[in-house]
C-alpha cells in the first residue's frame, strides 16, 4: 500500500502527504506509511465498509470543477453511504491515478480532501498513487454501527412512510448553471457549490439509527428515481410518490424558470444530492420530530404499498416520471 | 456503493455479480447489494486495511496478461500487504473501471477474482463499476491480526538477520519472457504464471506473526531494493545484502544466459514478487525452521546494522546495486 507512485516523486509525496494528514490517532494504531492501516474496533460495534470512484470525464469534468472541491467530493460519496447504513465514519483510503505526480492539481485537492477529512472526523489513513491517463479516484472508507443494528434497504413493509433529508435536485441544477456558463447569476452559486462540493449529511444516519424509527434507509447518489426503485427492490414493494411534496432549495424555482429547466425533474432524476432517504411506519413521529434528532431539514414525499414499482403522482393523479430538463455525462 | 455502473447494464450486472460471488457469511452480515458491506470484527483483533490499483498500460498490458489472471492478480497485491502485516485476510471490495459493461473480458476478470478470492479466504463484499477510458482496478482488502501484534516495517535493530520467502525475480522474468515472445521456450511457463497469476504466501505473514521472532516485516512488491529500502527507513538502521544468497527459483539461470538476462538484477529490481521479507534477532532459529512453521522456502540473505542505507556484497566484496536486464514499465 502506498507506495506504487505516479511517478519519481514517489517516497517524497507520501512523506509529504504523511506529514500533512498526520497521525490519524485512536482506534487507528497505524495510519499511512507501513503496508496497511490498523484499527482497533470498538466493542458491541460492527464495521461498515464501502468504495466509491469518480472518472475524469465521465463523474466530472474540470472545466466544472475545482481540485479542492474534488477532494472533498470524492469522501462525499462514501459518506453518503455509511450515513445511509447508521453509521459513524472512522477513516478513509484512497487510491489515487493521476497523469503525472507534479500535477499542478495535486496540492489543491489534498488540500480539499484533508480538509473534509477532518471535518468529518474521517481521517485518511493511506492508499497509494498511481500514475494513468486520466484522473480517477477511488475512496474507501470504514464506518461503525451498534452491533446488528445496520439500516439496510430491504426493511420497508407496506404503509411505511417516506422521508427525505435536505433538498433534491440541487446538485443537477448547481451543474445545469455550469453548462450553461450562468454560475455568475443571483442565487446560482449555493446551487453550484451543492455539485462542487456536496456536504452529505453525514451524521443523520447515526441520529437516524437513534431513533429506532428507520426500517429502511439509501442515500439519493444517483438520483431519487434510481435510489428509491433500489430500495423498493431489496425491500419487496411497492411506493408512492407524490412529486408535489419532493423538497425543492429556496431559489431552485426562479432559476429553472429562468433556464427552461424543469424543477421536478432534476429533484427526481438528477444525482448526487448525496441526501438520505429513509422509510418508517406508519405510526412514527411526524417529519417535523425527525428533522430535529437529525439536525436537517425532512420532508415527507411517499408512502410503501403492497407491490412493485414506483407510482408518481402530481396533485393527487398518477403521471409518468419527468425526464430532461438537466444534462447527465452521456455515453460516447 | 455498487451503483454507479459502466453502462446502462448497472442492476443487471451487480445482480449477476451478487449470485456469483455468493453470500460472504460470517463474520460478514451484509455483503454486495447494499450501501455498504457490515462486518462483525472479532474479539481480541486488530483490522488491517490496504488499497492497492492496476492501471492498463502502467501496472499490465492486454498484450501479457489475459483477464482471469489480471482478476487474481489485483488480489495478490492486497494480500501481499496484509501478509506482510502478519494479517489473516477477511474480505475485499473492488472499484472496477473499464470502457463498457459489455467489454468481452469482464466475465473473465470476474471468473479469476471470484475463484482467488475463495482460494484465500477473502470474499468481495463489495464494490463498484464506473466507466473509465481505460481498465483501472483499486481493490480494497480488510484482514485481521491479533490485537497489538500487527508487523510494522519499523523494529528492526542493529544484528537482526534479514530473511525472505520464496524466490525473487521469478515475475520480472516472465515478464521479460513475454515481452520477448519466447514464453513458450522449455521452463518458462512457471516464470510467465508467476508475473500473470502470481499467488503470495497469503498465510506466511499470519504463521510467521505465530513464531514470534520477527521483528520488522514488508512485502516485496516493488522490487527487493526498494522494499527493503522502506524497511530500513522506517527502522532507522542499514543493512548488509549478500547478493549471492537471494533465492532464485529452479531454471532462472538457464534462461537468463539465454536470452542476456542478470538474474541477480531481476532478484535485486524486479518487483511484483508479492514474497515476504522480515527480520529476525540474531538469536531466533535458522531459516530451515521458518521455512517449516512457515510451509514455505525461506531464505536468509542480509543482516540489519547500525547506520543508513544498503550495502550489497557479492563474493564478499562490496558492489554497486545491479541494473538493467530487465524491463519495467517506462514513462512516457
């Protein structure tokens, strides 16, 4: 680990990159520098473990994006997926592929990187760089949960209640302004900075786990869509949804007027909101409870019903799912 | 995790993956399909955690390597370093990058990662598929050690003998072999499985951990100079290499005369040995007896003294570090 370099610079950057993320502490007793990581878990707690990659040109593209801002979206996505699973990080790896170990890039998003580390209380403890055509970066990253007690996504039953963290959409819009070179306009960049640098809310799934409420829980990657049919999948049914309820940012209406954009497609379609979904039944607390033991905004948006598939609704009728509006990476 | 896909095939593909590869059962709860994989560590234990990535054209060539091995091999790498941290391996997780999820050589890679990964014990649990302009694979392991016993490069001292399992350059020159064209000559083929499908003494590291001699330990990856080299700066000592005792494998000689090959450059340079190098007192047993315990050849071939840097001998002579003779990876 850590040490197949990009290139001669080998030993010299990670040194470099040991000093500046430092020793990672306790339950790590080896951080980066020998051939693995060591941790020592935590009694009556089990590890959640997950990956996440991002391809030049294909999950970003530099001319909207900037290597800090890289940095810490690439910790962003495996965030994401322990919060989704209840649990608390403990530390990431990253195997970094880069075109040339003098990349002028290189220092900005280690930067952005350790940065978002130590806010999350996710420090890096090693990986290894790697020189290739293009950028990619993959990130794993270690969580912990109480034992057995892991939200998964098969867990919701029939009359369970949907909710949502945060707002949907706003990632999609935040890149459709990029594309459009309009990131300069009134009110475009907490949309902007939302697909630069997602802020998972990376605690609510702990707070979430807390309650005892969740039967089910995914994070919204790769778009509500996509996320919730995977749930509805793991879990055996069926849902509706009620698109007039999905939680639209303050200021995302005016701006897709204004570009031709359809607000409700990029809330249901467009990915990378990084924000958690989440089922509980019927008789659970109201949203409004919910938002306050997770510290976040929480909307209601559908119900789990007997079935498969997923129904959309809009003012009480059923309506196909909205498409276009925002632009995805598209296959060659 | 294990969403974002290299086409439109995503669900399809991580189902089929998810029926191969099977359920990873204890002490894993949750494997493939969800946000995450959950593992219940076990009591009294460490976890080591390593990140390892192959990068086509940088770390292999489609022209020398065919996919199973390629599958088995980004495994050898991770278990090399856990080994090498006395670690017994428990699961991996793969970030798999390729051009399209309908590349002919996926079913192969797959086919030699699941059947390496059931050979030593370290199920994937996870991962993801992205779509990259060309095959990049960052595979993840986790093992686990006794609590506070993990090897570390550091804690060698002054009159520790230095000892390696196994022989060095055997990869090196099947690579060389296929890269002149010759593999099919008398006696190469072992050499040529070695750099396609090299399989590193997965247990040696956990075995040698059990005698409790060593005292510092590494994985030969990059090549015994430079791993040994790591070693020694992590320790704070030099060391002494009598060249003319590294371990070359039966039939190494023979085709290094024929095709103009040093075999000691390729024992000293070559790398992706995957063997294990670790360092004993002066007073711990005799190579014979590791080589035992070990179920593996062990060979002892330099002592640990005070000071900085590697002084090689051959024929009790000091000698500059041999070079050329075989071919690595150039840089653009």
């Amino acid at each position: 680990m850590a040490r197949r370099a990009a290139g001669g610079g080998e030993f010299a950057l990670i040194e470099a990159l040991r000093r500046r993320a430092g020793e990672p502490g306790p339950p790590w007793s080896v951080g980066i520098g020998d051939d693995a990581a060591v941790l020592r878990p935590r009694t009556g707690h089990d590890l959640v473990w997950t990956a996440d990659a991002l391809v030049e040109d294909v999950h970003f593209r530099w001319a909207t994006s900037d290597a800090a801002s890289l940095g810490a979206k690439c910790l962003a996505a495996s965030l994401s997926d322990l919060a989704a699973m209840g649990a608390s990080p403990l530390g990431c790896l990253l195997s970094l592929a880069v075109p040339s170990d003098r990349d002028p890039r290189l220092p900005g998003f280690w930067r952005g990187l350790l940065a978002a580390a130590r806010r999350s209380g996710c420090p890096l403890v090693g990986g290894d760089t790697v020189r290739a055509p293009s950028w990619l970066l993959s990130l794993s990253a270690l969580g912990q949960v109480p034992r057995g007690r892991a939200l998964r996504r098969a867990g919701a039953k029939p009359g369970d209640r949907i909710l949502v963290t945060g707002w949907l959409g706003a990632s999609a819009l935040g890149l459709a302004l990029l594309e459009r070179g309009v990131e300069g306009e009134p009110g475009a960049s907490s949309f902007v900075r939302r697909h630069q640098r997602p802020e998972p809310p990376w605690q609510a799934g702990a707070r979430l786990l807390r309650t005892g409420h969740a039967t089910a829980a995914i994070d919204v990657s790769d778009g509500l869509g996509q996320d919730l049919g995977h749930l509805l999948r793991e879990s055996g049914v069926a849902a509706d949804l009620e698109l007039e309820r999905l939680p639209l940012a303050r200021g995302a209406l005016g701006l897709c007027e204004r570009h031709g954009l359809d607000p409700l497609a990029l809330a249901y379609g467009g990915g990378e909101d990084y924000e958690l979904l989440f089922c509980v039944r019927k008789t659970a607390p109201e949203a409004a409870l919910f938002s306050k033991r997770l510290r976040c905004p929480v909307a209601e948006i559908g119900r789990i019903r007997r079935g498969r598939g997923l129904q959309l609704t809009r003012g009480g009728r059923a309506v196909a799912a909205p498409s276009g509006g925002f632009e995805h990476f598209k296959r060659p």
